[in-house]
C-alpha cells in the first residue's frame, strides 16, 4: 500500500544551513500495515511524514500509494489516497461550524457538488453510529460548534474526519503529543478500533516509546534520516522499552538517546 524507495531529502542545499534529512530512505508498508515510527528530534519522521503526503518534493527516489506513482504529484493531489491528522488539535475541523457539518464535509471531500439538501437523515444516523466508536458522548452533540469542544474531542474528531472515506493511507503525527495523558490514551485507543475496524494502512510518527511499542503490528526507528531499527511480529510483541534503547544503541553504535525520546 506504500512502497517507499530510496528518497534522499536535504533543506537548504549549498548554504551554511544545509541539512541532510533523508539519506536514502526505503520503506514498505502492506495493505492494514500498522506502523509506529519513533526516534530522536531530527531523525527525519517528520520529514519522511511530509515527504510521503507531499508537503514537499524528494530529491531523489519514488513514492507509490496503492501501486500508484505519485513522486510528481504536488499535495492536493495525494489527498485523494491520504488522510491525515497533525499534532495541533485546531488542525482538520471548521470551529465555527456544527459536529455534523464538519463530518457532512469530510464525506464528501473530492465529491461533485449537488443541489441536495445539506444533511439527510440517513447520513445523521451514519454519523452518530461513527461517534459512537470514539466513546466521548459526541453521538448526542451533532449540533454542537466544534469550538465548543475540548482538544481532545475535537482531534478525535479529527481522526474520524480523516477515515470516513477509508484512505488508502492514514497518516498520523503526533497526533496525540498536544493532549493530556488520559485524554491522549483515549484517542490511541479509538485510533486503534477504527484501524482495526477498517483495516486502515497506517503510518503513525509518536515520541512515546511505551505507545509506539503497544500501538501497531510493526515499529521503525529512525536516526540521522535513515531507519536504525524495524521491529514486527512477535519480537515487537515481547519488546520493553529497555530492549528498544539496548536495540538502537547496537544498530547505530550510539548510547546517545535524545532527551525528549527517553522522557516520552
């Protein structure tokens, strides 16, 4: 479902400020992959995130969603095979308009516009069954203004946004980094149900390595723009959080852990 080959990304190129992000980075993702991607601050998650949904061209190697080359294809027109949530919970929902309307959206996004009235009573019915998965109460809030919402509610809002159309891809960064802890823990856990129920291929960046370990069939460390470590199956299962740093020191031959990593 996503076939990464050999991308190089450097910023800057030629001036006192370049910065190598990727150097040569491959990575392949089958159909209901759940990755988690965890690493130190300027390993190149985020980067290889953005390259992946096309923030940003690569300077050299291919990207494929779905069998389908999208290297050249500027960001508006990978969204049809992409859906994303970021890190900041303001991200992804209109404030000024109701729960309802902002899902009416997300549903037909790249739809043709009709004359129709706005929201029938079927799609009402659809959405409140899909609330219900989240288990935040929102199901009997349909009418509410999204900005009336706490963070929480409105990036698990967000995320349900972003899979009503079931994307070929589901991209997650730090999507729950801004939230409190149990308000976090929520949105992973419901994060969890619509993967698994929709059987979603997903690509989920986290700072939390007891999260990136719990979270997913599959987990890959980055370091210095390359992936340091690929874990899945029954080693990622039995892996603590201990044998995840013992691992990464003896594939980078660094006992260098960032701060920020080892505090999440």
């Amino acid at each position: 479902m996503l076939d990464v080959k050999n991308i190089y990304k450097t910023f800057n190129p030629g001036t006192v400020n370049e910065k190598t992000a990727l150097r040569g980075v491959s990575l392949h993702l089958n159909d209901g992959d759940f990755v988690t991607v965890i690493g130190g601050n300027g390993a190149g998650k985020s980067t290889l995130l953005n390259a992946v949904a096309g923030v940003w061209p690569v300077d050299s190697g291919s990207i494929s969603i779905g069998g389908v080359d999208v290297t050249h294809l500027p960001e508006h027109k990978r969204a049809r095979h992409i859906g994303r949530v970021f890190q900041d919970p303001m991200m992804g929902t209109a404030a000024t308009m109701q729960i309802e309307e902002n899902m009416a959206l997300a549903a037909r996004r790249g739809r043709r516009r009709t004359l129709r009235p706005g929201i029938t009573r079927d799609e009402r019915d659809h959405y409140r069954e899909m609330l219900k998965i989240l288990d935040l109460g929102l199901e009997d809030r349909l009418t509410s203004k999204v900005g009336l919402l706490s963070g929480g509610q409105r990036q698990a809002l967000t995320l349900l946004m972003a899979t009503l159309q079931k994307p070929q891809l589901l991209l997650l960064d730090e999507h729950t980094a801004a939230l409190d802890p149990k308000t976090a823990a929520k949105v992973l856990d419901a994060t969890e149900r619509i993967v698994q129920k929709d059987h979603l291929t997903t690509l989920m960046i986290t700072h939390n390595m007891k999260d990136a370990i719990v979270h997913g069939n599959r987990l890959i460390m980055m370091y210095e723009g390359n992936i340091a470590l690929d874990i899945s199956g029954e080693d990622k299962k039995k892996l603590t959080v201990e044998q995840l740093l013992a691992k990464f020191g003896q594939a980078t031959g660094s006992d260098e852990a960032d701060d920020k990593l080892l505090l999440g």
